[in-house]
C-alpha cells in the first residue's frame, strides 16, 4: 500500500516531438565485455512498488548467469532486482494487469501500471497506433480498470497526449475528443477504491513554458487526478524536473507529481535535440523508485519508462518497446548504484 504518498487533491513541431521522447509501447506480445564488479542491487530497497520476476532484464540476468557472464549478470541486477512500469498491451489488457497486481498483493507492495492506447497515439512516429476509434479507447479502459480491483496501484495515464496536443503534432480535429477521453478515463481508474492516477504532462525540454499546459490538462480532467507525471521516457534531470513540476503545479493549485527517474543518471544527451531522446548513448540509471523523495510535492520517483527497452530502430536499435540488452548494461554500467 502507497501509505508515503500525500492524497491532496491530488511533420509538425518534429523537433518538439522528438525531444520529447516519444514513449515507447511494450514489444508485441509481452506486458511489455563488461568490467569486474561486485555490486548488487538490494531487491527494491526502500520501495513499496512491486518488482517483476519475469521481467526482461530479469530473464537477461538468468541466461548470463548460464552462459558464465556472470559479471554482466550482476551488473544488470541493477535493473532487474528494482520496480518498473508494466505497460500492458493489447485488445484486452486485464489478464497481465491481474497477474501483476495479484503478485504485487501477495508482497504486500503496490504495482506500477501505464495505460498507454489512446487513438492517434505518439502521431505516427515510433510508438504509433491505439485504439481505432473513442469506443474502442473507452472499452480498453474499462477492461484496464476492472482488472485493477481493490489492489494497490498506480496508473500513469497516456504518455505524450497532452503535450501532443500542446506541441500541435496531433491534429486540431483530434484534441477535444483526445481531452474528453482522457477525462472519462481518469473518472474511470479512480473508482477502483486503491488505485492512483498520474496524468502525464510530457518534460521540461518538450514544452518549456509549463503555463501552456495548465489548461489542456484541466480540459483532460486533472481535478480528479491524484496529479502528473513528468520526464517519462525521457532523460532530464531531477534538479530540473522538480524545478519544471513545482512551476506546474502552482498553476494548478499545488498538485501533487511523480518523476520518471529511470535513465536520467546522466542527464540528456547534448547537441541535435532531435537526435538527443531516441536511444542515446552513454545515459545512465537514475534514482532507484522510492516514494522518499524529500520533497512534500513529488510523490514518487519512479522508473515508468523499463530500462533496456528501445525507444525505437535508431542508432542500431530493435523496434519501440522491444528488450536490448546491451543497451541495458550500458545503464547498469554507467548508474552509480
């Protein structure tokens, strides 16, 4: 149970869309030499968040081990050994979504969720698709929700809507309907009794002036939201997101928010920021999830965006979402765990 976390009411623009970073569905199917070292990662120290055995990196560690890779193995128990997001995909999103939260429940932690399939989703770049058309969307999330129960959970909603809304990368004719979908889904997830809402509102290097956001999110419905999420699937720094949120939050009445904290070890990569979200390299693990974040208004550092996974076929890249492992260890290798 989330007992640390406060409920107070809780083609266009490319660069802006790219520097986003774009997040990156889970791959089809699935919820979703390296030097000596001895380190290894305490499973889920400090965290109430549940942390899946059979997880991509999880499995890596398993067949290292057989393979006698054993220090790269340990390495990446970095990511394995802590909690990440599931992003459940599919038609029917219920069955991954209650093994999880079954799991997380018999741990007495909380599961980590990111529904992530609105229609025109990520406007045709590396993580395109969602659901057809508004029913379709609405149906999702009622089987999302439904699976949810009375566990304890936490939802970050559609990463990249609203600022694809604010950046102009998703059509004018879409936003009202983008906005009321968003509304309806937030009513939605929260009336599962034990179950926590984050309304992404993208990062500090996509929309940079945050007072643009305050009404898109408001149309979005995130009065009735627990707050937002920031930096999901992106690399900016905490000093600068905390900075970027607490701006965003004033303007909405001092909602509370989460940070994706899962790459941002190192910062944002410098140069083209059109090239700077997509896969970069020498990025590093960020703080480990924890709801002890020191600050009364950040409920939680979390890793939203899952380690190892592409952002998509660039710089030798697999497809969005899909496990790479040497990307992986290039994170592990480089956090200062």
């Amino acid at each position: 149970m989330l007992r640390p976390i406060r409920t107070r009411t809780l083609a266009v623009l490319a660069v802006l869309g790219l520097a986003a970073g774009c997040s990156s569905p889970p791959e089809a199917g699935t919820s979703a030499p390296a030097r000596k070292t001895r380190v290894r990662a305490a499973p889920a120290a400090g965290s109430p968040f549940w942390t899946d055995p059979a997880s991509p990196a999880a499995r890596q560690v398993r067949t290292w081990e057989r393979q006698g890779r054993g220090d790269d193995a340990r390495l990446l128990r970095r990511i394995a050994d802590r909690p990440a997001a599931l992003w459940p995909a599919g038609d029917d999103p219920g069955p991954a979504i209650g093994q999880a939260t079954r799991a997380a429940a018999r741990e007495g932690r909380t599961a980590v969720f990111v529904a992530y399939d609105i229609p025109h989703r990520d406007c045709g770049q590396h993580s395109a698709g969602g659901a057809r058309d508004a029913q379709s969307y609405r149906d999702w999330i009622e089987r999302f929700a439904r699976a949810l129960g009375d566990s304890d959970a936490l939802v970050v909603l559609e990463p990249d809507a609203v600022a694809h809304v604010v950046d102009g990368c998703t059509p004018a004719e879409y936003h009202a309907e983008r906005e009321l979908l968003l509304s309806e889904a937030i009513v939605r997830l929260k009336r599962q009794p034990r179950t926590r809402v984050y309304l992404d509102a993208g990062n500090p290097a996509w929309i940079r002036e945050p007072h643009k956001l305050v009404e898109p999110l408001g149309r979005a419905g995130i009065a009735n939201a627990d707050g937002f999420a920031l930096n999901v699937s992106n690399f900016q720094t905490d000093g600068t997101t905390k900075e970027y949120g607490r701006r965003l939050s004033a303007a909405l009445g001092g909602k509370h928010f989460v940070v994706d904290t899962s790459r941002n070890g190192n910062g944002p990569l410098g140069g083209d920021p059109s090239e700077a979200w997509c896969n970069p390299p020498g990025r590093a693990l960020g703080a480990a999830p924890t709801t002890r974040t020191g600050d009364p208004l950040v409920d939680a550092y979390l890793w939203i965006k899952r380690p190892g996974e592409s952002d998509g076929e660039c710089r030798g890249g697999p497809a969005a979402g899909q496990w790479w492992a040497d990307y992986a260890l290039g994170l592990a290798r480089n956090s200062r765990a």
